[in-house]
C-alpha cells in the first residue's frame, strides 16, 4: 500500500522526445518506503550510489530510531533518564541540534523532547496501536513535567538533559533529514537531477528533463490528490496528516501528531502540506504547523521561515498561504475554494 501511495504522490512528467538515463531504487528506512529517481547517469553510476545510500539509510534505521535496541538515539535517551552525560557522534549530534533549533523556532510546538508521551500513546511501533487507550492519567503526568528541547544541553560532543522525562524521538523530522542527506550524496556523485520520496514526502534536485518534477499532495479523505505543484530543483515538499498513522478506540481516533503542550493528540486538521529548500525543515515545520492550527499557523509559519503552506481541517476547508495558492494545480473538474491566509 505504501508503494502504492508514493507513486500517486510522485507525478512525473516527462518531456516530449526526452530520452535521458533515469534509474529508480526502492528502499525502506523507517519503516517507510523510499523511492530514488536519478537521471542523466548510466545506470552503473546511479547503481553505486543507491548501495551508498541504502547504507546510510541501514545506520539512521538503527541510530536514529526512538524504539529500536541498540541503537544511538536509545543509549542517549537512557542517559537523559539518569541525568548523565553522553558522547554522540557526528552521525546523530546534528539531529539533536536541529531538534533544539526547530523548537526554538517553533515557539515549542514541534518538540522532539516528547518521546515518553509518544511512547506511552502506542506510536513507537512500526504498526500502528491497537486496544484500549493508555491511561489518561499516565498522559497527563508526562505532560506535566514538560519535557522540552530546552532541557538538553549540548557542549561540544556530549549531551545531558536536565529532565528525566525528555525522550528524545525523531519522528517529526527524520525523514526530512534522511531525504536532505540523499539528496547531498548525490550531489557530491556529480548527479544533477534526482527525487527522493520517503513515503510520499519528497525532496528534489534539478528538474526531469525539460520540466519541473510535478508532486502531488495527497487527498486525506479520499484516494487521489487534492492538488499538485511544479517542483523547482531543490524544493522539498512534505506533509503531516493523521490519515496513516493513528489509533482507534471506543469510535474515536486519536493522530500520532502529539500537542508538546497537552500531551494529547492533535485534532481536527486532517493535513499540512510545507514546501521549503530543507526537507528537514520542511518536516517539522509540517508538524509545527499542524499542531498549531487554523488559528495560530500564520504566527508559527512566519516564525519558521515558511511561507508556502496549505492546510485541510476536518470540516473540509482548505487554507493556504498566497504562495502556495497560487502555484496550486487541482485535478481537472474539481476546484475546491482555497481560504487564502497571510503568513504574519
């Protein structure tokens, strides 16, 4: 199925008479499919870059991961318990500083500190939960300690947390990292045009032929999308949504995407879509500006530095921010109205 959403995400369109190299890989990092698109390479030069990038995907599954044993990000989240200091690596540290800055510029709303309470919902699992609920009273205790990004403090290669109930986790932006990084392989492998979609959210380099790398955002009610837009070679665009990844008890369904705040899940927006040239930003800011909402994502998105974002809540209207209005293209037959909001 996954297979299946990322090629109704990833439209191409290929040029008349465009007759260049293009290769394609699938791997998965995350429990997400990743598909690699390289043009104008002979395909062994594309093939050896896809077996680098399948390692460095390997080592994010393992260290990157908030609930896999073994790995970095476990080893500097059982420190943050104890209060200890840790080393990490060149590998994870950028992660972890990312995470800091991103809350900071969020005004806390993305806060990748909130592990425990992730946890405790169901979310770390590679399915999604099932059963009764956790207990609420278990949630709301998490939430009352407020773990934050500001609890971790960063001094050369070692990290410590202040709070004993920050958890690290990732989730809210690996895979726009991991697709950032991609994309920089390829770059130093002298390749110029490439799309990299990790479970539908995509980062780009170059163009596909003689037109832009066309992206569909996909229609959270219904399979298909709601519109798409011409990529420029750098763009990345991405989206969170609770439509995937979710739980369901008692009639209710209750999103992955946690308010940092409340320790309860978001409700009432369906999806964020946010185009920017870090995928990685592009991630959180997504996530950022779901929790957020339709009154407060013009604030946070200007705070973040974004300015291309659309927006569907559960009644079914649409908002966007004048750039991404108006690079919209919807599908032939179907224009829905747009609820045009100033980033401010």
């Amino acid at each position: 199925m996954r297979a299946w959403i990322a090629a109704v995400l990833l439209l191409v369109l290929a040029g008349c008479g465009d007759e260049a190299t293009e290769t394609k890989s699938s791997q998965y990092v995350f429990g997400t499919l990743v598909e690699i698109t390289v043009r104008g390479v002979p395909k062994d030069r594309a093939d050896a870059a896809f077996v680098e990038l399948a390692e460095g995907f390997r080592r994010m599954h393992v260290d990157w991961h908030a609930w896999k044993p073994g790995g970095e990000l476990m080893r500097v989240n059982a420190a943050c318990k104890t209060g200890e200091t840790v080393e990490v690596s060149d590998f994870t540290l950028p992660l972890i500083r990312q995470a800091k800055t991103f809350h900071a510029l969020s005004d806390g709303l993305f806060n990748a500190a909130v592990g425990e309470i992730v946890g405790a919902w169901g979310f770390h699992a590679d399915e999604p939960p099932k059963g009764r609920t956790p207990p609420f009273d278990e949630i709301r205790a998490l939430a009352a300690q407020h773990p934050s990004m500001d609890d971790v403090r960063i001094d050369g290669h070692r990290v410590t947390c202040s709070n004993p109930a920050v958890g690290l986790d990732f989730g809210g932006f690996a895979k726009g990292a991991a697709v950032d990084w991609a994309l920089a392989t390829l770059k130093a492998r002298g390749i110029a045009d490439a799309v990299v979609s990790a479970g539908g959210n995509v980062g780009t380099m170059g163009s596909h032929g003689d037109r832009p790398w066309r992206i569909g955002i996909r229609d959270p009610k219904a399979w298909g999308v709601i519109a798409s837009v011409e990529a420029a070679g750098g763009e990345s665009v991405y989206t969170s949504g609770n439509y995937e990844r979710f739980r369901e008890a008692d009639g209710v369904r209750y999103s992955h995407i946690i308010d940092p705040r409340t320790g309860w899940p978001v409700e009432h927006i369906l999806s964020t879509t946010v185009i920017a040239k870090s995928g990685a930003l592009a991630d959180a800011a997504s996530t950022a500006l779901t929790v957020a909402g339709v009154a407060d994502w013009p604030r946070i998105a200007k705070r973040m530095g974004i300015d291309q974002v659309l927006m569907l809540d559960d009644a079914g209207h649409l908002y966007a921010s004048p750039k991404m209005a108006a690079r919209l293209a919807f599908p032939e037959g179907k224009r829905p109205e747009v609820i045009v909001r100033p980033v401010e």
